[in-house]
C-alpha cells in the first residue's frame, strides 16, 4: 500500500507532462515555444535459482526474486532562457544485498529517498540561476566534495563572472541494525550535510573559488545502532585556484583543511581550539585536524600536452563528501600526450613516485608510479595498442619487522589485423594481459605471488549484403598464488539479425567455459542468452534479455553426494520505453 501511493505519485506526475509540445508565456504575455525531451519507462527483472542436491548451500541467490524499476527522465525547455530537467529514477524495493539495506523489507518515505538505487531530481533553470531539489551530485572539488548522492535543497547562482553554490541535504537515512532473519541489516545513523561555493570563474580564463562542507551523523536517528558503524562528522574547507593562460600554459590548485570525529560518542575536549572549528565543529577525543593539497602546471597544444602534478593529503585528512579517499600519501607525477607520424602514434603516459605512511619516519616508504597507453596505426591493416599501470603501496621495516607490500602490476598487449574480401571485411585482435601482484604477510614475512595470465583471440566478420553480425571468441584464463592454481578456457559465439522489416533486432550468444581448480576434476559451465530489443514505433521501445547459466562442479567440493552438484541460474529483464 506504502509503495502503491509512491508509484500512483510519480505516475501521475509523468501523466502531467506526456506531451511533445505547447505553448508558454514570459512575463510580458509573449509566447514561447515549449520543447520536451526525454524518455520515461518501466523495467522487470525476475531470478530464478536451482540448486542439486536440493536444499544445499553451494551457491546462493545474488539477485532479489523479483524486481521493478521506474525511469521518468524529460527536459522542459521554454525558449531558450528557461530549462526545467526532471529525473526520477526509482526501484520497488530495497535491492542491496550488501551494506547497510541489506536484509531491509520496508522502507520508510525517507530510506526510500535516500536509497542509493533510487534517484529524485528536479532542475529548473533560468538564465544563470539554477535550482537543485532531490538528489543530487555535485562535486565542488577534488578535496572537498563530490562522489556521494545527497536528497535536499539547494541552487546554483552564476551572474557574470561570480558563483554562489550552496546545497544541503541527507545522503544516509537512519536504519535499525537486526541480526535476524538472515542475512541480517548492517544498519546506519541519518547523515545531513551542507555544503557552499563562493568565487569568480571565467571560463578558459580562471577560477577562484572558496568551499565549505560539512556532513554529520545524527546519534539518535537510531534505536538498535550498528555494531561495526560509529556515528562520525567532519567539516571541511578549501581554496581553489586555476588559472589558464596563452599558448596552452595553465596552472590549478586547491589546499584544503579538514576536522574529522571518527566518534561522536566520545566525549568532548575543553579548550582544544586546534582541533576545533567553531561553530562549526568542537573537538572530542577522537577529533583530527589535517591538510591536504594539489597542483598541477603545465602545457597544452595539438599534439602534445606535458604537465607536473603534486598531491599530498595527510593522515588525519578526511571528509564526509568523499569517505573513501585514502589518507597519508604525497604523489608527484610527470603527464604526457602526444601525436607523432601524422596521428599514426598516439601516446599517454605517466611517471613518478608516491611516498606512503608520510606521518610514520619508520614506516615511511616509496613506490615507483606508472602508466602508458601506447597506439599505433601501422597502416591501415594493421595496430598495435601497448598498456601498463603500476599501483599500491608499501612501507619499510620500522615497528613491522617485515613492513607491508601490496603492488600490483599490469601489462597489455593488443594487436589488430584486418583485411577485406569483396564481400566481407574481417577484424581480428588477440589481446594478451599480464597481471603481478605481491602482498607481503606483516605476521610472518612472506610475500604472497599472485599471477594472472589472460589472453583473448577475437574474430569479427563484416557481411556487406546479409543482415547478420557474428563474432567468436577464444579466452585462455589462469591464475596462480601459493597452493592455488586455477585455470579455464571460454569459447563463445554469438549472432545478431534483424526481422520484421529491421523493426526488431535480435542477438543470441552461447558461451561455454571447462575450468580446473588444482587438481580436482574439471568444472562445466554453459550459459545462453538472447537480446530482443523491438522498436514499437519513432518512440516507443520494447527491450528484453534472458540468460540461463548452468554450471556443473567437478570434484572440489567433497565426495558424495557433492559429486556432481550443480546448479541452474536464470534471469530475465524486460522494459518499455518512451522517448518525448
């Protein structure tokens, strides 16, 4: 019934606004044309799960049973001054399986909202004025907010050369932790945050701006608090400076500052003016106070772009607008791009070195950073694309006798041949990826070698005359650590044609996959799909998708009756849509 009325809402609000065009008035009775754009839609997704033998545990349900999404996404534009965008985009129920949803049945108005499977917005804009309702999310900076979707209020004000953004809202809603049924509700405290923009930007020529965020948790939005959570805040403010020049010269910077409470349940610190930002926020015993800063400086043009670029962000440094950066580390980093042999080479790397554990003499450690992406067009048969990254971290000895090491290595290699008969064009690409990654254990010493060979052989046919798009697929798969080798190998094949005079396209694809883990017997694992997507009319759209995925253990799980078991997984999504 809850749900039925939210639905009942946002349908008739759609209802509203189903027209193509219309006629609006400005403030001196002239009219103006109005213009709608967009799409609106509805989606089922259904699962279904077999397990043999029955009633065991060797797999279980990633997906809810039954699942409904609605999509109502338009634009409103009256004359070229006036602009109202709406977005709402929502699911019937709670899908997370993990975090803090996972295990909700009912959500109040407010968890539904806030949910990050949904999204409520509505933008009208006039001129340089702009006003946000819903959930929005908006990155004001690198350092001070912008990767969390927050529910509220607010608007974007830009007269001439000056900016004026303020916003503030609930990204969290508070939820009860339950231990039971399985698999249980992680929980969380309510968080509101409010954040603000003052500055003057001219585009391609500067931008200085000051921002103030702030997020905070609400210790009473909950009956039953979380185990592992602790109710938290934290406030932050930065400054932000980019200026560019003549001849591809720029330069952009940002230092920012932040006070974080890891625990607002711990009590407060009299006196501690350092750790506090008063009234903004007041210190407690696990409050911290930390800078972060970044800069880059370099040069742009056609064919080449070469930049240095700094960041440092301290141990202590924090915020609630993005949680999970992480802490402690200053990188320094030389950035190029160029074209060479008439845009025949095309060439993106990175070079340089990021110091770990910058609060710790002991610990402190550095690793080389790097990145390349290197393409070449030999002719034009013939390309060869060449990729590696370097990334981790790792400390030195110091209290950890052994310090600790994760780094990962990543080397590509992609070359592409294709040739053309008089009735077809061939694409061929064999893809090979190498990965290294070592983890040293901090209890015992040992560096942990974990290894991963890919190698993908792709063959795409290009009929001329015939309504038919095949590709085939050959992937060779193995990874190996200590005391654990796993090894397999896909073959897929898949083929798209369109019927009813091109109104409806369809695509099957079978993939089959024999896998070996050490040395038990040998996994089977056969999946189909199919993709119908049918176009009704100029605007109106059927899509669907099904898959059925059957995999067969070989011996790894145990002896009888676990010999053989298997399972039977299935899905299907299906959706209209409209398009204004």
């Amino acid at each position: 019934m809850y749900m039925h009325k939210r639905i009942q809402i946002i349908i008739c609000f759609g209802v509203l606004f189903c027209t193509n065009n219309g006629i609006a008035q400005d403030s001196t009775g002239k009219k103006l044309p109005l213009k709608i754009t967009g799409t609106m839609g509805i989606t089922y997704e259904g699962y279904g799960l077999n397990v043999k033998p029955t009633g065991s545990n060797i797999y279980t349900p990633r997906r809810p049973w039954n699942h409904v999404r609605f999509l109502f996404a338009q634009i409103l534009q009256f004359g070229n001054k006036f602009s109202l965008p709406l977005n709402f985009n929502f699911a019937s129920m709670a899908t997370n399986f993990a975090g803090p949803y996972a295990g909700l049945k009912n959500q109040s108005i407010g968890q539904w909202l806030t949910n990050p499977m949904n999204n409520f917005s509505v933008n009208p804009a006039y001129k340089w004025a702009e006003l946000l309702l819903g959930t929005q999310y908006l990155k004001y900076s690198d350092l001070s907010t912008g990767d969390i979707g927050i529910f509220g209020a607010g608007f974007n004000l830009h007269p001439g050369k000056f900016m004026f953004k303020f916003f503030t809202g609930t990204s969290q809603q508070g939820i009860n932790y339950a231990a039971a049924p399985p698999p249980g509700i992680t929980g969380a405290f309510k968080r509101t945050h409010y954040m603000f923009q003052i500055g003057a930007e001219v585009e391609g020529s500067h931008k200085v701006a000051f921002n103030f965020s702030k997020g905070k948790d609400a210790v009473t939005s909950v009956t039953a608090p979380p185990l592992t959570i602790k109710p938290q805040e934290g406030f932050n403010t930065s400054f932000i400076l980019d200026k560019y020049f003549k001849k591809g010269w720029f330069i952009n910077l940002e230092s920012a500052l932040s006070f974080f409470t890891r625990d607002l349940t711990q009590p407060l610190i009299p006196g501690a003016d350092n750790l506090s930002f008063k009234p903004f926020i007041a210190a407690r015993t696990s409050t911290t106070k930390d800078f972060a800063g970044q800069m880059s400086v370099g040069k742009k043009s056609p064919n080449i772009d070469i930049s240095y670029a700094t960041k440092y962000i301290g141990a202590g440094y924090q915020t609630t607008g993005f949680p999970f950066m992480q802490p402690d580390h200053w990188d320094n980093t030389i950035n190029t791009r160029f074209n060479a042999w008439k845009n025949k080479i095309n060439i993106t790397a990175s070079m340089g070195q990021r110091v770990n554990n910058i609060s710790n003499t002991v610990l402190r450690a550095s690793q080389f950073l790097g990145n390349l992406n290197w393409f070449t067009q030999f002719n034009d048969r013939f390309s060869l694309n060449i990729n590696y990254n370097n990334f981790g971290f790792q400390t030195a000895s110091g209290l950890n006798p052994f310090g600790i090491k994760n780094v990962s290595n990543d080397l590509g290699i992609s070359p592409t041949y294709t040739w053309t008969t008089a009735t077809m064009t061939h694409l061929l690409t064999v893809s090979y990826n190498y990965s290294k990654y070592d983890e040293r254990d901090v209890i015992t010493g040992v560096t942990t070698g974990n290894n991963t060979h890919t190698t993908l052989l792709t063959y795409v046919p290009v009929f001329f005359n015939k309504d038919v798009t095949p590709d085939f697929s050959v992937l060779y798969f193995k990874n190996t650590m200590p005391a654990f080798k796993n090894t397999f190998i896909t073959l897929s094949g898949s083929l798209g044609m369109p019927v009813a005079k091109k109104k409806i396209q369809l695509r099957g694809q079978l993939q089959y996959t024999i896998g070996k883990l050490n040395t038990y017997t040998a996994n089977n694992n056969l999946v189909a799909s199919c993709n119908i997507d049918w176009k009704i009319n100029k605007k109106l759209s059927w899509n669907s998708f099904l898959s059925t995925n059957y995999f067969r253990y070989g011996n790894e799980l145990g002896s009888i009756p676990l010999i053989g078991a298997n399972y039977l997984e299935s899905s299907v999504r299906t959706g209209l849509q409209y398009k204004f």
